[in-house]
C-alpha cells in the first residue's frame, strides 16, 4: 500500500524493515508513517505496537490543530491590529489640513502597515496631466523634506508612463513582486525598487494621483491582502487631501500661495495667546517689495504677478516649516517667526534679503531677443512679542 511512497521519499534506504501508517481516528486518513528496524513482530508486540501509533497518532493530530489554531489567532491579531491602524488613519488624516503633513503622514501610515520599507505619493499636476513626485518615504530625511518642500524637483509621469502611468490611465491597483522582470517598470538606479504595490487616489470619481509602495521587509512578496488594505488607506487618503486641497483654496492667496490676510490674523491670534500661556517667543517680519510700483509701471501687471510669485517662493525656502506667512497686502507680505527672538528674527530677515539677492529674476518682453534681469529687494521690519508689543495691533 505505501510501497510507492516509500520510494518518492527514499525511505527505503533508511533500512527499515516495519512500517505503520499514523491513521487519523476519525476518517481514517493517514497523517503520518512510523518506519522500526524490526522483522515481522510477535503479535503481542504489533498489538503494542498499533496501541503506541494511536496514542502517537492522537497526540501528532493535537499539536497539528494546536498549530492551526495558533497560526488562526495569530493570523486575525493580525487583521485586527490592521483594523485598528486603519481606524487610526482615519481619524488622524481627518484632522490634518496642513497638505505637506498630509502627505507625509498618508505615506508613514500605508508603508508602516504593510511593513515596507519605502513609497512615494505622485500628484496629478492639472496644468500639464503629469503624474509628479510629491512625497517619498524611505530615504535619508534631507532629501524626503526637500522633495516635499519642492526644493528638489522629481520627474514626472505622462499618463500610461511607467507602472504609476498605467494604474492612474486604468484606475486600476497593481502589484509586482519582481520589477527586474516588468518590461513596464521605468527603472531609476537610485530607488532601488525591487517590488511595488501602486494603487489610485481616486475621489468623487476624480484621479488625485496614485500611492506607491515599494520593498516589503526581509524581501516579502506583497499579497492580496495587503492589497485590499492599501485600497482602504488609499480611499480614505484621496478624501483626506480632496479636504486639504479645497482648504487650501479656502485660506490661501492665489498668486502666491501663501495664507490670505484673514486666515493670517487668525494664526496671528493663535500663536499671542500660545506665547501668553508658554512665555515663548514669537516674532513679526513686515516685508514691502522695493519700487514694486515701477515694476508694474515699467512692464506690466503680468511681470508685477511674476514677481510677487517668486517673492512668495523665496520665502518660503528661506523660511522654516513652522514659520507662518501670509500675503499682507499688494506687495506687502507678513511673517510670524514661532519661537524666535529679536536675535532669530534678525538672522531670517539677513537669510531672506541674501536669498533675494541669490534669487534670478528674469521677465521676457514681448519682441526682445533677450529676457530682462529684475533687481529685486525688500524692506523689514522686525518686531518680538512682548518686547516691542503684546497684541497685533502693537506688533504690526
């Protein structure tokens, strides 16, 4: 009867001459084979024998279940630890309107929960339909901020470029194990990427971009059910910066993209009564753009635009994340510099009039060969609660 399994295993080449089959006692399925170096027994010892094989066939059946069991409960631990964290996701991305925070933490909590090492959330840019680079996780921090600062410019996607192109033209998430083999994998020797999960960020039908996440730990495959959690991640993360992005619209300038003057005096209050409670500092930048007047006099409304654009960019850069700026008024612009002193507010008034001076500025005239170069500056005033004033008012 065994004579065939016997052979596929080579066990007759332990030289054993007794075999007894392991026989479950409820169907009779064989879950195991015991193999003596005996001839034929007495049968007082085979009935010993058969009673020893039931017991050890009992207790092999036991430590199976024992084992199904454990790897059942381990198993929906599991699930419900991912549960949990997408409970968690939930609640934390619905209270972030900061989009550069959201970015962040969307990609921390989708790698984290599917433990891979690395990702990247590229935004649909609706001016060009490119799928850009907006966030990554996984590399040294420097460069993580300033790819989400904009410091560093990525490449962009077409639309069908690439496993990210595909999925945002289909709408449809794809997994691969081995990126070596995909023909439509577009390969960058710095990312190494060895397998990739890329899904939509889709909302109200309309595509936000697509969340990449790349190389499991300790070179796991990505499954199905990772997947079908990334999935869920991903619709509550395309609501979450649907949210952010029609915040956004809501509190900041247009042109330049910093915070309107309203929502400005709205953190301005914030932060004097944080610094009334803390006794920490807070210092107030007035910036007005030198001979703006001219600027429009001389080329434009148009050229006026670009230039305080560029102004608002440059800010930006040489500011702090935590450093809140908003459009104060025409070509006036406001700063509040948290936590920071007469000293710091002197330090970033320097940073920002080098960074000007650095900054190219540059507008093509209609009909001239060459682009004219723009001197820009800026005039600031400096003023520190509670120094030179405890309220706005007295600040400004």
């Amino acid at each position: 009867l065994y004579a065939d399994s016997l052979a596929e295993c080579n066990l007759e080449n332990l030289g054993l001459y007794y075999w007894i089959p392991l026989l479950h006692r409820l169907d009779n399925s064989v879950i195991g084979i015991i193999g003596l170096d005996i001839s034929e027994p007495e049968p007082l010892e085979a009935e010993f024998i058969e009673q020893l094989t039931a017991q050890g066939a009992r207790a092999l059946r036991n430590t199976m279940w024992y084992k199904q069991l454990e790897a059942s409960r381990i198993a929906l631990a599991r699930q419900v630890h991912k549960l949990e964290t997408l409970y968690d996701v939930g609640k934390a991305l619905s209270a972030i309107d900061d989009r550069n925070h959201l970015l962040k933490d969307i990609l921390k909590y989708a790698a984290g929960i599917v433990r891979a090492q690395k990702g990247s959330i590229m935004l649909l840019e609706e001016s060009t339909g490119d799928l850009v680079v907006s966030v990554v996780h996984g590399i040294d921090p420097d460069t993580e901020d300033k790819i989400l600062r904009g410091v560093y410019k990525t490449r962009s996607f077409k639309m069908g470029e690439g496993i990210a192109g595909q999925v945002a033209k289909t709408r449809l998430p794809v997994i691969i194990n081995n990126t070596a083999d995909d023909p439509t994998f577009v390969r960058n020797a710095s990312s190494n990427v060895s397998s990739i999960m890329c899904v939509p960020l889709v909302v109200h039908d309309d595509l936000q971009g697509v969340l990449n996440i790349t190389n499991k730990e300790m070179g796991a495959p990505f499954t199905s059910d990772d997947l079908q959690i990334i999935l869920q991640v991903a619709d509550q993360a395309a609501v979450a910066l649907y949210n952010a992005h029609l915040y956004e619209l809501a509190v900041t300038d247009g042109l330049t993209k910093v915070f309107i003057r309203r929502h400005f005096f709205s953190k301005f209050s914030e932060e004097i009564r944080r610094v009334n409670r803390s006794q920490a500092n807070l210092s107030l930048l007035m910036l007005d753009i030198d001979f703006f007047k001219s600027v429009n006099d001389t080329y434009g409304h148009q050229c006026g635009d670009y230039v305080l654009y560029e102004v608002a960019s440059v800010l930006r850069n040489a500011l702090r994340d935590v450093d809140i700026i908003g459009r104060y008024g025409g070509e006036e612009f406001a700063v509040l510099l948290i936590d920071s002193g007469i000293e710091g507010a002197m330090r970033a008034s320097c940073r920002i009039q080098r960074a000007l001076e650095e900054h190219q500025f540059t507008w093509k005239i209609e009909g001239a060969d060459e682009p004219v170069e723009l001197r820009i500056s800026v005039s600031i005033g400096v003023s520190c609660h509670p120094d030179h004033g405890a309220t706005q008012s007295e600040l400004i």
